[in-house]
C-alpha cells in the first residue's frame, strides 16, 4: 500500500494533507463547496448568495455553477435567476442511502434511548468542519433539539462535534483544528481549549460532555464509534434541556446508556459490509432488551447483519484501543 493510500486509511479523509493544501484538487473541493451550500432539496440560491456562503470569489462561483448545472448537478430557474440541487445530485444521493435494513436497524436503537430519555438522539457523519444527521430518534415528551434527516450541525459546538475530534489521532484532531482556525477561527477558539479535556474524558469514560456551546439551553452527551463503512469516525448523541440536565446529570444518568448505545452501535457496524446494502430484511419478532429497564420489547425488523451482533462484545471504540487514536 503506497504512502497516500495508508494516509487515506489511517484518517478517514485527508485533512488539508496535515500541513498544508498537498495534493488536494481545488477546483473539486470549491465545486463540493457549493454543493454543501444547498442544505435541502428545495434550496434556491443564486451566485451572490453562494459566493456568502462559500467565501469563494463571484466569478469563480459563476463558473462551478454553470458547469455544475452541465452535469445536472445543479438545476438553473430562469424566473428566479437562481439554482437548485439537480436530478443528478438526489440520484447520487439516493444511491449512497441504500442500506436501508441497516439504518432501520440503528434507527431502533436509537429509539431505545429516546424513549428513557427526554432529548433528541442522532447518529452523525462528519462533513468538513460540520456533521450530518443520518437518524435521529426523539419521545414523544422530548424536549430540547429538534433535528431531522439532513440536518448540518456545527462540529465547534455541539457534543458530537468535540467527541468526533476527539477520536481521531492527536496529529489529525490538531491538523483539523488548525485548519478551523485558518477557515472558521470562531469555532477554533471554542474547539481548541477543550480538545485535550475530551481526549482525556474520552478515554476514561468513554463519551464527551458539551454543556452550553451551541445554546445555553442544551447540555450534550456523545460517543464516537469507527465505521468500516466510510473509514472514519461517526457519532451518537444526545441533547437534553440544560434545566433538567446539568452537567452531574449527564454523567450520572445520560452517559452509561449512550455508552451502551454506542456499543450495540459499534457491533452493528462491525457486522455490516458491502452485502448488507442489497440483503432482504427477514421480518421476524424477537426480542430486544431495553436499556436500564427489564421490559422486553418486540422488534420485527432482523437480517443477518444483526444476528451476528446479538451476542455481547465490546465495540470497536476508541476505549477498545484498536490503533486508531
């Protein structure tokens, strides 16, 4: 394996080479740059706006759009002299969704947790200095955030943000701050300081507390787990009204099922190849315990991935020391 390809392996992504811009293809990064600025299928934006969002020159943008729009990429509206995300784009969208069994399946999990607690529950992915829910689960009584499918969440100030940089490799984590701090230095200044009290929290208890960053109303719980699938760390998390969970709280009663969860997670993911995008779901009732509670619930929904999972084992976390911090 050449030079460029265990970097690749060891970091999930390159991170601006970990020094400076490499080998990285500009025109391919600002093109992803404009894409990223059309949060929601029904986004219109014109070149103005994208070159706000983007912090890119307006005849640069003019030029991404306007090949972006030849791919069908992006879709031109005459009347509104603006774009919106193309066919081409939803279809690559759609097709990078296939794992549905395994989604429902970590989808169920989550609502596991939602239902014992009063707060949001997502799993994230990481985009650039953001991440990206892939689900989420909330009780009917939730309160606090309120996220939905698609939803972009700041990688500065949320829980899932601090843990997510704390898993990675002391030298990727600083590359990546440092790059924030070049991009985006408010969110540095808030990510910084702290990067060194996550790792240690990390390590000996397995989750991240971030208690006020995005509003002083949300305390947050999160717990990174690697993922074979896209070679990086993702994330569970949890955001509860500050009210009702302070930071004692968390630790007490927040922090051991999110562990749990990001376990039974973890061993999900572990299990999970190439294969499980196409496998049929065997609908069969079986039983799932729910955490801190004796009930037993029923599930309808199991395949192959998850009867290899159900016998207990640790995940492939940053607390099993796997190599990859």
């Amino acid at each position: 394996m050449g030079r460029r390809s265990e970097r690749l392996s060891r970091q999930g992504m390159l991170v601006s080479d970990l020094a400076g811009e490499g080998d990285v293809i500009q025109v391919v990064s600002r093109a992803f740059d404009v894409l990223r600025c059309f949060e929601g299928h029904e986004a219109r934006l014109g070149n103005l706006e994208i070159s706000n969002r983007c912090g890119l020159p307006r005849s640069t943008v003019s030029r991404l759009t306007h090949t972006l729009t030849r791919m069908g990429q992006l879709v031109y509206l005459p009347r509104d002299q603006k774009y919106r995300i193309g066919p081409s784009a939803v279809a690559m969208s759609t097709a990078m969704m296939k794992g549905l069994q395994l989604r429902n399946l970590i989808r169920q999990r989550l609502q596991d947790v939602a239902e014992q607690l009063p707060g949001t529950v997502g799993f994230v992915i990481p985009d650039r200095f953001q991440l990206v829910y892939l689900e989420y689960a909330r009780s009917a009584n939730a309160l606090g955030l309120h996220e939905v499918t698609g939803s972009r969440i700041s990688m500065a100030t949320t829980a899932a943000g601090h843990a997510y940089t704390a898993a990675l490799e002391t030298e990727v984590g600083d590359a990546l701050i440092a790059e924030m701090e070049r991009e985006i230095p408010e969110g540095a200044k808030l990510l910084k300081p702290r990067i060194e009290g996550n790792r240690r929290l990390l390590r000996e208890h397995g989750y991240v507390v971030a208690c006020g960053l995005w509003s002083p109303h949300i305390n947050g719980v999160a717990v990174p787990l690697w993922s074979p699938q896209y070679q990086t760390y993702v994330v569970t998390t949890i955001g509860l009204l500050s009210a009702m969970y302070d930071e004692k709280r968390l630790h007490r009663e927040v922090g051991p099922p999110m562990v749990q969860l990001g376990a039974t997670l973890g061993s999900l993911l572990e299990g999970a190849d190439a294969s499980i995008f196409n496998n049929r779901l065997e609908r069969k009732s079986v039983p799932a315990a729910v955490n801190n509670n004796n009930k037993i619930i029923q599930t309808e929904e199991r395949n192959e991935l998850e009867a290899g999972t159900r016998r207990a084992r640790p995940a492939r976390s940053v607390r099993a020391r796997d190599g990859r911090r």
